[in-house]
C-alpha cells in the first residue's frame, strides 16, 4: 500500500518532491520505478486542475521516517525493559547495605 508522507514545492512552483512510504519497504524501488514511468500521466491530470501556466515536475522520494520511527521505538522499549530487568535484580551494592543494615 502506497502513501504520500508529504509534498515540497519548488517557490516557483517548477518541481515538486513527492514523499512516498510503503507497507512493505521491500516494494521500493519497483513502486519508485512505478511512480516515475507514470509523472507525466499524472502531470497531465494536474494539469487540468491547476491554474497555472505551467507543471511541475514531479520527482519522487522514499520516506523511511516510519520505518526510523519503529526503529527507534524497539531500542526505547529495549531500553525499558532492561532498565525494570535490572530494578528487579538486587545489585552488589544493595546486597553489602542490606547486610550492614542487618548486622546492627
């Protein structure tokens, strides 16, 4: 499934870079590929929108903000876990102050 993250047009309005993330990243370059043989198509039917004397070009970029995004998360929950893994284990340190404490 293809979904446009974002457009960016030229001040000119001469080329606008069109951001694209997939549900399967392994379907990039061919969905690239895709994108590209079909701008001029999809210039015409902007066209017939637009008020303006000209197109755009259209170029076409992958967004892998999703993919850093669920990266990131994984490290974050990783970090999580193993930070309540180690409050739960008693360290050195906690051992020789709960055996000083009891020695009094």
């Amino acid at each position: 499934m293809l979904t446009i993250a974002s457009v960016e047009v030229s001040r000119d309005l001469s080329v606008a870079k069109i951001y694209f993330s997939l549900f399967d990243p392994e379907e990039r370059k061919e969905t690239q590929d895709a994108l590209e043989r079909a701008s001029g198509f999809l210039r015409r039917k902007l066209a017939r929108q637009m008020n303006t004397r000209s197109v755009p070009i259209l170029r076409f970029y992958y967004d892998d903000s999703a993919e850093r995004g669920a990266h990131m998360s994984a490290i974050i929950a990783d970090a999580v876990a193993s930070n309540t893994t180690d409050d739960e284990q008693p360290s050195e340190d906690d051992d020789v102050a709960g055996k000083a404490a009891s020695s009094d």
